[in-house]
C-alpha cells in the first residue's frame, strides 16, 4: 500500500469561497477524482493522498486560485475541466484559454473560449475566410460565432452582419404561422436573436436592423446575392441539402468572412435526404483558408448534465452504427455463400 503524501498551498483566504464552492462542492469533485482529502485551515490548505494525486490536486487548486484572482467567478464547468485537463496532465490549460477575451456582453460580462476546442475554434475564425464549426449542442458554435462576428462589425473591420439558417422545424410540424413574412420565420431564428441581445443589447441590435447593417434570414433569401464586406454565419447547417450550401457557399464576396455550424447528430431533414454539411465536409477538405473544426462532448459548456447526455448519445450511436456495419457484413458474407 502506498504510504500517505501530505502537501500544503498557501491560498489567498479572500478567493476560499470562490475556488472551494458553495457547501465545498468544487473541493468534493476533486476530492472524487483524485482520491485525496483537501483540508482548509485559515489560509492553508493540507491535500493527503498518494503523492501523485496530491501533486496534480494542488495544481489544480492553483489553477483555480489563479483564475479567481484575475476576477473570474468560477463555475462548475471550470472545475470539471480543469479536472479532466489535470488527468491528461495538461497544466494550466484554463490559464491560458482565460487570456483570450473576445468581447464584453451588455452586461460587461467577458465571453471567452472555456475549452481547448474552443480556443482552436476562435483562434480558426481570425486566420481563416471560413471556418466549419461542428460538435454537438452546448458547444459554443453559434455563441463564439456570433462574439466574433459583433466584434468584427464594432471595429469596422466588417461593414454588415448577416445571420442565417434553414426554415427547417425540429423533428415535428409546426403547422401554419400567423403574421407577416418577418413573423412566420423569426421563431427558426430565435438563438440568433437571443445572442445579439446578449453581446449587443437590444436598442443598439434595433438601430442596426433598421440601416440594414444587420439582416437575420431564412437561408432562402440569399439566392442571387453576392454578400461584400460581410460576416456570414449560417446556423443549423446539417438541415442544408446540398444544392443549398453549394448556393450560400457561392454568394460570399470579397472582404467577406463566413462561419458555418451545425451537429450532424442532429438533422431534420426528410429521410433519406443527404445533408448539404456532410457533402461540404467531403469536397472542401483540401482547400487552403477553409478550417474545420471538430468540437467533442469535452467542449461542452452548458450544464454538466448536458455533457453527460451528450457523451451517453455519442455512445450509444457509434454502437448502434457498429452493430449495423455487423450486420451488413453478415449479409453481405450470406449472399455470397448462396
């Protein structure tokens, strides 16, 4: 049996609560993962355990500590990823994504990359012209999109924003919508409105709608238009068919950036239609100033639990695609024997 370890952090007292968490939750996880036990005493902290638990425990807690005292209110994401990151012994990986503010909400909250996948996707968006954003829901696609894109606008380094996506219901029928054509497609686009209220506020959004500086529309109505000086970002893009991307694809123009999204996981699109994301993938995979990036389950930033649900998804299809290859092959070994 290995023989107990004990080390001690000096930690600042007025960052304890933050970084030990409401009813010591924060300091419980770590306790979990690492099988050591954190002890707080007026300032000085004692981790027992293995000494290559304590070891990667402290530096966690350090990271954490750090991360408060650049003003951060830690949350439970910051915890369980600095966790996963401390067993993949990548230190201070939160440290160095937490340098990279992009902009401030209305509310002077920062919006920063809160992953490893997500610095590279917004590290992709400054270098390239267009850049494919794919990964499962709570990801920060469409969120980290939108910053990027309100940034550029604000520094005129763009003159207009235009914000997309396919008028596909999820899954079921919505039937007929009242109103006015404005009011039969806003509920597709409403997460692209609830990010601009969020970064821009909603007077200032109202004020630029109005010039035209920022349109939000139905992918349809980019037929025949060629978009100059313009942050793109098309939304949902799985619900694409494939004569779709190839039309949005050809309206971008010069001074243009555009990001695509979308989750693959999740088409509505009729059976047996091939998803316009899945094709583009496959033909623009060579070309130079067109970066892919692959968000995982890893990069989730909503609620744990969402992470967890995304990761039991993940699973559960690569098995049933597993099972389905098997039985293909047994088929396929059947027919020839006959």
């Amino acid at each position: 049996m290995a023989e107990e370890f004990t080390l001690e952090l000096d930690l600042p007292m007025e960052h304890m609560r933050n970084l030990f968490g409401e009813y010591d939750t924060y300091i419980k996880k770590i306790e979990k993962d690492f099988q050591v036990i954190i002890v707080n005493r007026d300032g000085v902290v004692k981790i027992s355990g293995r000494q290559q638990d304590a070891v990667r425990a402290a530096g966690i807690m350090k990271e954490l500590a750090t991360l408060s005292e650049r003003g951060n209110a830690l949350q439970e994401q910051n915890v369980d990823y600095a966790i996963e990151m401390g067993k993949e012994n990548k230190e201070d990986v939160l440290l160095t994504i937490d340098e990279d503010c992009i902009c401030h909400t209305i509310s002077g909250k920062p919006i920063k990359p809160k992953t490893l996948g997500q610095k590279q996707y917004v590290d992709a968006i400054r270098n390239n012209m267009i850049v494919f954003g794919l990964g499962p829901a709570g990801t920060g696609k469409t969120y980290l999109a939108m910053a990027m894109a309100i940034t550029a606008f604000k520094s005129n380094e763009v003159g207009r924003i235009i914000l997309t996506r396919p008028a596909i219901e999820a899954g079921e029928k919505l039937g007929f919508l009242p109103g006015d054509l404005q009011s039969k497609v806003d509920p597709y686009l409403r997460p692209l409105y609830d990010a601009l209220y969020q970064i821009m506020g909603a007077e200032s959004f109202a004020k630029n709608m109005e010039k035209g500086l920022i349109e939000v529309a139905p992918l349809a109505y980019m037929r025949g238009r060629t978009l100059d000086n313009a942050y793109i970002i098309l939304d949902e893009a799985q619900n694409t068919t494939p004569a779709q991307m190839k039309m949005f694809l050809t309206r971008i123009g010069f001074g243009s950036k555009v990001i695509i999204t979308g989750d693959a996981s999740q088409k509505d699109l009729a059976p047996n239609t091939k998803s316009g994301l899945d094709i583009a993938v496959k033909v623009l995979s060579k070309i130079d100033d067109i970066a892919f990036c692959n968000l995982t389950s890893k990069d989730v930033v909503r609620h744990p639990l969402v992470q967890k649900i995304v990761k039991a998804y993940e699973t559960y299809e690569a098995k049933e695609q597993n099972y389905d290859k098997k039985r293909r092959n047994r088929n396929f070994e059947h027919g020839r024997k006959q």
